[in-house]
C-alpha cells in the first residue's frame, strides 16, 4: 500500500497571502489529522476529519480551517498567513477498523512565510 | 487536559549498547493509549511501538520495548542493540480514546547513536 502522501512538499509565501496543502491517505483510510511542527511549540493538534466532518478541532485561530473529500483526501488552508505560520505541517491517516488508534504521518509540507 | 513530559533534550548512545528514553504523563482519563514515535532528520514519522492502558503487559516490537507504569504514568521505551539507523528524534504521544481522541505530544528526545 502507498503511504500517506502530501503535496506540496514545501512552500514559501509572503505574509498576508493563503495558502492550500493537500493531504492523501493511505487507501482505507477515513480518518485524516493535522498537525503543526514547529520547534518552539513542537507538534500541535490542528483538527481531525472523519467521513467529510470535522471531528474535532484544536486551539488555532479561525484562519486555519479544512476539509476532507468524498476519496478521504483532505486539504487544509491557512489564510492571511503570518511569519508564525512558518512550519512543518504533517498530515496523519488511521483507518477506523481494528486499529482506530494508530496514526501514520506522510512526509510533510514545509511551509515559510517571509 | 492530557499533558506528555519528555525531560531530556538529547541523549547519546554508543552502537550496539541498550538506552532507555523517558517520558511521563498526566491524565484522569482510565482507558488511552500511548505511543513511540520516530522522525528522523528531514524524514517522516513512523510509528515505533504502541500501549494499550489496559493492557498490563509491556509492548515488545523487535529491538523496542516499552516499561508501562500506568500508576505512575510513566511509560519509557527501551531500545537494544543501537543501529545507527535509530539516530533520530523520538516523540513519547498520548492519545485519549473515543470521538474526539488526537495525539498529544511530547517535545521529543534527540538521539544520537556513535558508532
């Protein structure tokens, strides 16, 4: 099976400007988390999508938003983008079966604002 | 509100020698899991190990196991025979159970595997 795949792989925007990153799951997969990786903060929760609906969300601010895609892919947008947006964003699939708990990562999208 | 505490920065281990990474936890909650996670430089996570809280019995993954101290809310991985390959960092996660269930992580411990 291919792997969680996500594009692009790095970014760079200028402060004030919106960005989209894409996110698809390993095949059987329903379930896709977000998560920000900065090395200030480390790795925060963003918010999870299940079957199209926004599960369950963490503390970002409105600029940060998603959605998840009938074939489970999901993308995620940050709009009016600020130098502190600069980070890793890794997105996450788990399929929801026997082993709901398990999450695995794709590779990430780098993102630098300037 | 679930909190994961990985105290050291940085350990360094010489190849083939055993190390043990520490990570402690605070939660109310009865029923979560616990899990290893490894990033190595510029790579992706991959998922090293995984607790069931229920589960008395300490999680074994080849060269990776875990000592699960749910009393103390501690839960340490155990890495024998040190590769170089297992240079990386290592994130200690929670994760509650039920629909709002997400990863709570640590800071993460940065080894070095000499060889």
């Amino acid at each position: 099976k291919a792997g969680v795949t996500q594009t692009p792989r790095y970014l760079i925007k200028t402060r004030g400007q919106q960005v989209t990153l894409s996110c698809s799951p390993i095949s059987g997969h329903r379930s896709v988390s977000w998560y920000q990786q900065t090395p200030g903060q480390g790795l925060q929760f963003l918010f999870e999508y299940f079957s199209e609906t926004q599960r369950n969300k963490g503390n970002f601010p409105g600029r940060f938003s998603g959605r998840q895609f009938s074939n489970s892919r999901s993308e995620m947008n940050v709009s009016t983008l600020e130098l502190g947006d600069s980070a890793l964003y890794l997105c996450a699939s788990s399929f929801t079966g026997t082993r709901p708990y398990e999450q695995y990562f794709g590779p990430g999208t780098r993102l630098t604002v300037t | 509100a679930q909190t994961v505490t990985q105290s050291q920065p940085e350990m360094s281990v010489q190849e083939a020698e055993t190390v043990t990474l520490s990570c402690t936890y605070d939660t109310s909650e009865n029923n979560y899991y616990l899990f290893w996670y490894k990033q190595p430089p510029s790579r992706q996570m991959i998922l090293v190990i995984r607790q069931e809280a229920y589960k008395q019995q300490n999680a074994t993954e080849n060269r990776f196991s875990v000592n699960f101290q749910k009393a103390a809310k501690s839960f340490s991985l155990k890495i024998s025979d040190s590769q170089l390959g297992d240079t990386a960092m290592y994130f200690c996660a929670f994760m509650n159970t039920g629909a709002n269930s997400k990863l709570t992580f640590g800071k993460g411990i940065t080894l070095s595997v000499r060889p």
